[in-house]
C-alpha cells in the first residue's frame, strides 16, 4: 500500500520539477554564436543560459548576444519575467564561468508588465545564523549575515 502511494507522488513531483529547456536561435550571423537556451518556469521566471564554447567574447559582443537572446525569448513567451545568464566554457570542458557584461553581479532582465529589458542587480539570498552565548550571566543572541 505504502509502496504505491510513494509511486503515485514520485510520478506527480517529476513534471512539476522538470523545466522543459528550448533551444533559441539567438545572436546568430558570426562564426562565433553562442549555444543558448530558454528553461520554462510554470511558477516563477524563466531563465535564459547563453555560453560561449571556445570563444571570449568582447563586452559589446556579449552584451549584443544577451539582448538578443532575451528578446528571442520574449517573442516565444513574454509572459513572465525572463532573467539572462552569460557563461563561458573551453572547449571539451565542462566547467563555465560566468561572464558579467553590465558590471559586478548585474544582470539584464526582461520584465513582462512593462515589456523592457532592465538591467538589475542580481538577487543575493542571505540567511541568518544565530549564535548563543552562554558566558554570560544572561543569555544574549546575536544575528550573524551569512551567503
């Protein structure tokens, strides 16, 4: 009984944590073209990954490829926000670093309400971390910022 009841919500989990990926047809018209992708989100934003393999583009060449590609995405579902990332990678290799055309932890975001691509700063989620201290002869917390 319990084993088919596992099943039944293993089955029903699958397509909600699977986000389909599209290839886009993006920044196109040199040798260099960068392999991008667009991840549906049914919840939230969808999110746009552009990696350029074996060629460091110059900051306007990726700054061109990151509009484009944000607005090929749009055109495909404008709908919801769509947040771009920009990565490098060698070829053969798997390891990317991520390329920051609009400056440290800024990124180009495509908002739907006002249908504008909009340079933001990136999201940095903090948690806290509370500490007790017993030296003391009262107890005392004090919050701690960790990333």
């Amino acid at each position: 009984m319990y084993r088919w009841l596992l099943l039944v919500l293993v089955l029903h989990a699958v397509p909600a944590a699977a986000q389909p990926a599209i290839s886009l047809h993006c920044a196109r018209g040199v040798p260099d073209h960068p392999d991008a992708e667009m991840s549906i989100s049914e919840r939230s934003e969808h999110v746009v990954n552009i990696v350029f393999v074996g060629f460091r583009p110059s900051r306007g060449r990726a700054e061109w490829s990151v509009r484009d590609c944000l607005s090929t995405a749009a055109k495909l579902d404008g709908s919801r926000n769509i947040v771009a990332s920009l990565w490098y990678r060698e070829r053969g290799q798997r390891l990317q670093e991520p390329l920051e055309p609009f400056g440290p932890s800024r990124r180009l975001v495509y908002h739907a309400s006002s249908k504008q691509l909009v340079v933001e700063r990136e999201r940095v989620l903090y948690s806290l971390s509370l500490a007790y201290s017993l030296g003391s002869s009262f107890s005392s917390f004090s919050a701690v910022g960790t990333r």
